[in-house]
C-alpha cells in the first residue's frame, strides 16, 4: 500500500460530553436501575437483576419482574423502553407498570442522573 492508513474519530459533543454512538445523537440521561434480560421473548421488559440503591430497587423492583408499561406506553421490547427513558430528564417521576408471577402492580420512580 503506498498510502497511510488513517482513520477519523468524532470529536465529543461539547466539553466533557461524549457522542451516544447513535446517528441522531440521542442519548439516555436518566437511570432506571434495571439489567434487563435480553433473553426474555415476551411482553414488556423483564429484569434479570436490580441494581442495588437505583429508582427501580427503591420503588421495589426485584428480578424477574417484568416492567410493562411506562407512563401508560406499552414497552414491547427493550428498544421501546431505552426510547421512553430518552424523552426523560433526571428528577422526572415515571409509572411503571409491572408483572410480577401472576399479578400486576404499578410503581412510581424517580429518575436519576445516568
């Protein structure tokens, strides 16, 4: 090969900020506090663990819940759910529904600062 190889990497998105990855920019600014199951092939989201301390454990989530919908909009799979979060700023109180065995509980959460 006659010529260098070279490649170009993006700068960050103003000081301190690092790019999301994404080709829109968009990025989550808020955690849940849920490690989703990405083996789970039903409705909703469900929780292979709960990070200790996070909104989801305050607001009482345990693994295996599955988090249905949130502020009303079904979560038909873990896109949908990373998507919701998107549209939140940290402070902001969600409702979550959720299925536990065979009973469905709602819960409020306080997002935080991801």
């Amino acid at each position: 090969r006659p010529g260098a190889l070279t490649a170009t990497i993006a700068a960050p998105n103003g000081p301190g900020k690092a790019d999301s990855g994404r080709a829109n920019g968009s990025a989550r600014r808020v955690s849940f506090g849920l490690v989703p199951d990405y083996n789970h092939q039903g409705r909703g989201v469900r929780a292979e663990s709960v990070v200790p301390d996070s909104p989801a454990a305050r607001a009482g989530l345990v693994a295996g819940d599955i988090v249905l919908t949130l502020d009303g909009a079904a979560l038909v799979d873990l896109g949908a759910f990373s998507e919701n979060l998107k549209r939140h700023k940290p402070g902001d109180t969600v409702i979550a529904t959720l299925r536990r065995g065979d009973v469905e509980l709602t819960r409020k959460i306080e997002l935080l600062e991801r």
